[in-house]
C-alpha cells in the first residue's frame, strides 16, 4: 500500500505531504549509507537506526498505523524494490507486472489483477531497474533497452525501458518458489491423475526422453522439478538452464548456466554451448531448461546416440504443436537438414510429449501425454495414452472435465517392464473385471 497522494492531518493537526516525506527520509539515509561506506550486510541495521534518528529530528508526530506504513516503504526503498517489495514477499503471488509507473497487476492463483500500488513517476521505476541490474554487473540503456535477470531468491526478471518500452519502463517478475512442489501436491491440485503420476514415474526410471510441452506460465517448469525427482539417485545428472530454477535434490548433480556476452559482444556461453560441453562431462541424464534454437539439433542427436532418460521443455500448445516447433527449431541450427530427416531423428530420439495447458480458470493441468510412435510416410506418428476431456464450466467459471487413459497402451511398454514396472491395465483404462466377466459369459447356439 503506498501513501495516499493526498495530504493527511497528524496529531497536532499539522498538514503533511508523506510522499515528500517518504522522498526526504530516503535521500537523508541514502547520504549517511553512502557517507559511512557501510557494509552491504550492515545496512539494514544501520538504515534502520539513521530511520528513527532522522523521523525524530523532524518533529513528526503521525499516528501509529501511518507512522508503520511509513518506516516500511522508506526501507523497501533503501533495500528493496520499492513499491513492489511487498508483493515479492506475498507466497500467493507468482508474478508481478510493472507497466509504467501507474499499472502494477499480480498473478494469484492463476488469476492476473490489477493493484492500487504506483510508483512516483518513470524515473522512480527506472531506479529500482537499476537496482536489480547493477549487482548482476549488468546496464540497461537506450542501446540495450532490455534486459533478463535473476533476483538473489532466484525469480526471473524482464526489463524493459524506452525507446522500446512506449508507455513507460516495464518489469516482469516470474517469481522463485521457495516450496518445491510434490506430485502428490499436483494431483490434490487436479493437475493430473494418480495413474498419469504413476505412469510418468515409471517413463523417468526407465529412462525414456520426454518432452514437456505448454505456453508461458503453464506450470513446465515445475513439472520438470517433479519428474527430475524420480531420477535414481546414483545417476550423473546436468541441468542446463537460461537462469538456474530446477530445484534436485540428488547429490550427484552439475548444475550449468548461460552466460550473456560482455558489452563488446564476446564472451557469450549459450544453451547450445553448454548442451555440447555437457556430452564431454560423462551425463547419465541431460535435463535441459528449455529447448528455444538450435541447441534441439544437439538435444537429439544426444538422445539418439545413448544418453537416454533426457528431459526438457519447450513453448507449444499442443503435441503436434511441439513436433513443429522442434522442427523450426532443429533447422535454427544453420545445417542444411531435409524436414523428413529432422521429422526421423524427432520420432526416433523422443519418446513423450506430456503437454500442460493453463485452462480459462487459471487452473494448469496436463492435458494430453502423447507417445510418438514412429513414421507414416512423411509424418510423426502421435498417439494420446492420457487426456483431458472439458465437459463443462461452472457457473462460477470453473472448468469441469475429466483426466482419463485412451485405452491404448503404449509402444514402449516392455521398457517399462524391464525396468521394474509392471502398471495395472486399469491405469490405462482397460477394466480388467468387465474383459472376465465377458469371457466367462456362455456363448449363445446359433
């Protein structure tokens, strides 16, 4: 909550502006932050003492509540981010976006909304951008109007300013989740069903490829988590990420992470670079963050050439979506590839799509595991084990539907078997009591 723009009243009935206050109490502290070089893990305690000498030379008397709200501000904007401090300390909030100084919405529960949060102006926007930046070692100017980075907890950050930015600089925050979600959690959520969850553990230990596909904010990310769980924990296992979120927990992992290009333009390593390096470092499993270029080329041909049990995500909203888009992004490679060689190492190097859709009511469930079954002609075959069957919205906005097996077992089930893992047929939708009871019924005389 910010100060409200019109004046209040204190106890001695005295007119006060509190955003001019809230704008001295921050320049003063900033002075003596800076006079007395104070140590970065120092400077909360000290800003939190300059606060209270500073307010009591003023001579201030607000109340209580205002005088609170007032401390809290002033240091979100001495250690913070500002205005939008608050919702970074919020757990129900995924995302915060900044859209110039007067638009500030939230994601909670899969539903965006506007706030009542405004920063002062462009200029107090592009402060706390700065803040962000400068202890990664990285500028954000007219030349280089936008820029990605991580915050200390681990959140994603965009920014983005003028020229390109046309109504103002702009943040997006898609915030770290400090609780590592369990599948457990996702099936009580309604995201899939306990025989998708048991089936999927099953693909992972058997260490076939699977792709996670969806659009932004579909809930990739997170699954990829779970499912890296389910990797034995005596295997080697490199992750490679644009900004580091996957959250193992095995001990024998290496974790890899791009790096943007110094100013000059070199010193660049990016997800195809590191995918490369990872096939030199002895990997029982490749997880990859997300596939976005050319690094696809170099994902198939590793999972072609025996590192089976690979994972990583990629943007599509459907499974022949992902097929298309792997593809484009296969030929990004710059080889001269003919589309029915790159569809071939496709259908033999992937095995799984699951796909995650984010439906009308903010709600994120698989909609579709889909194997890939080969070639028919110039095609890649796709056949859907599970999906997810709408039959209906709630009069309150809910979507109503059914997550159920296709009665079609896949291809690779020996896989499975040989690993360990004999599923139910019920799991795939076969009733096993109905196929007895029908073979137990007298066959009519003709």
């Amino acid at each position: 909550m910010n100060p409200p723009s019109q004046p209040i009243t204190d106890r001695r009935g005295q007119i006060i502006d509190l955003i001019k206050v809230r704008s001295f109490l921050v320049s003063a502290i900033l002075r003596s932050l800076d006079t007395d070089k104070t140590p970065i893990d120092q400077r909360r305690q000290v800003a939190e003492q300059s606060l209270l000498q500073i307010y009591a030379k003023t001579g201030l008397q607000l109340s209580d509540p205002v005088r609170e709200q007032l401390f809290s501000e002033v240091l979100d904007e001495l250690l913070g981010l500002g205005p939008i401090e608050p919702l970074l300390n919020d757990p129900d909030i995924t995302e915060v976006m900044v859209n110039g100084p007067r638009q500030v919405y939230i994601e909670r529960a899969g539903k965006v909304t506007k706030t009542d949060i405004v920063f002062e102006n462009n200029e107090h926007v592009l402060r706390i951008i700065e803040r962000i930046v400068a202890p990664l070692g990285r500028s954000i100017d007219t030349d280089h109007p936008a820029v990605d980075a991580r915050l200390p907890d681990g959140s994603r950050v965009n920014c983005v300013i003028p020229p390109v930015a046309i109504d103002g600089p702009c943040i997006t925050i898609r915030k770290f989740s400090r609780d590592r979600l369990s599948m457990e959690e996702l099936i009580k959520h309604g995201s899939l069903s306990e025989g998708m969850a048991e089936f999927l553990h099953a693909c992972v230990v058997a260490r076939l490829n699977i792709i996670i596909s969806g659009g932004t904010g579909s809930g990739k990310t997170t699954l990829l988590n779970i499912l890296s769980s389910f990797i034995p924990e005596e295997e080697r296992i490199v992750t490679i990420e644009d900004a580091a979120e996957l959250q193992l927990q095995q001990e024998h992992v290496v974790r890899l992470e791009t790096k943007i290009p110094n100013p000059d333009g070199s010193g660049g390593v990016t997800i195809r670079d590191l995918v490369r390096n990872s096939l030199r470092m002895r990997p029982e499993r490749i997880v990859v963050g997300e596939c976005r270029g050319g690094e696809s080329l170099d994902m198939l041909q590793a999972m072609n050439t025996g590192h089976d049990g690979s994972l990583t995500t990629l943007h599509a909203n459907t499974p022949r979506d992902a097929i298309s888009r792997l593809e484009t992004m296969t030929l990004m490679a710059g080889i001269d590839l003919p589309v029915r060689v790159v569809r071939e190492q496709i259908a033999s190097a992937v095995d799984l799509i699951v796909q995650l859709s984010r439906l009308r009511d903010g709600s994120r469930k698989v909609t579709q595991i889909t194997e890939l079954a080969g070639m028919e002609g110039d095609t890649v075959v796709l056949t859907d084990i599970f999906k997810f069957e709408q039959t209906g919205i709630s009069s309150d906005g809910i979507v109503i539907g059914d997550l159920k097996p296709t009665g079609i077992r896949p291809m690779f089930s020996s896989r499975l078997e040989i690993a360990g893992f004999k599923l139910r047929p019920e799991i795939f939708g076969v009733n096993v009591s109905e196929m007895l009871a029908s073979n137990r019924r007298p066959q009519q005389r003709r």
